[in-house]
C-alpha cells in the first residue's frame, strides 16, 4: 500500500522560508518521478514542481528561481526547499508519487 506523508509546513513571514519532505513507503519510488502540487483556498491544485528518476526538474514559472525539489532515493524522500516565500504561496502542498496523493501540509506566508 502505497502511502506518502508530508511534513514541514507552517506559518513563515513574507521572504522567509520553509522546507517540505514527503516521506514515501509502499513501492519502488526510485524509479519513478516524485512531485509537488499545491492548492489555495477556493482554487485548482497546481503544479509546483517534478523531479525525475534522474533528478532532472520542473518548476512552474511561479516558483523559478525560489523553489528547489530534491529527493534522497535511500530515503524514499522528496523535499522542497521554498526561499523568499509571498503570501500568493500560501497553499495546501500535496506530494505525489505513481499517481498517490500526500494528506497535504498547510503552508502559510503572513505579509
């Protein structure tokens, strides 16, 4: 059973920064691309970022450049590392990983 589990949101000042782990067990994850999604109140869930097996990356334009997604395959682990955060950030953030979704981790960015 495939299960992942986010963790490090929270609340964070404008231009301050946080970083997110989601925790994968279950399945072969190192073989498999590893993302980040996010959701604002009252909107769609967005891409934030991919990485693959290989470690190569996508970012949505929003994030570039203040974003970073990593992953540690022993670990089964993907990370994001978010710097300079607005409160246009300010989102649940779901994992996902061979099409399983996280429980989401709350993060909030006070201007």
């Amino acid at each position: 059973q495939v299960q992942l589990v986010e963790s490090g949101g929270g609340l964070v000042q404008v231009g301050g920064s946080l970083r997110l782990s989601c925790a994968a067990s279950g399945s072969t994850f190192s073989t498999n691309s590893m993302a980040w999604y996010r959701q604002a109140p009252g909107k769609q869930r967005d891409h934030v970022a991919t990485i693959t097996r290989d470690g190569n990356s996508v970012y949505a334009d929003s994030v570039k450049g203040r974003f970073t997604i990593s992953r540690d395959n022993a670990k089964n682990t993907v990370y994001l590392q978010m710097n300079s955060l607005k409160p246009e950030d300010t989102a649940v953030y779901y994992c996902w990983a061979i099409g399983h979704w996280g429980q989401g981790t709350q993060v909030t960015v006070s201007s």
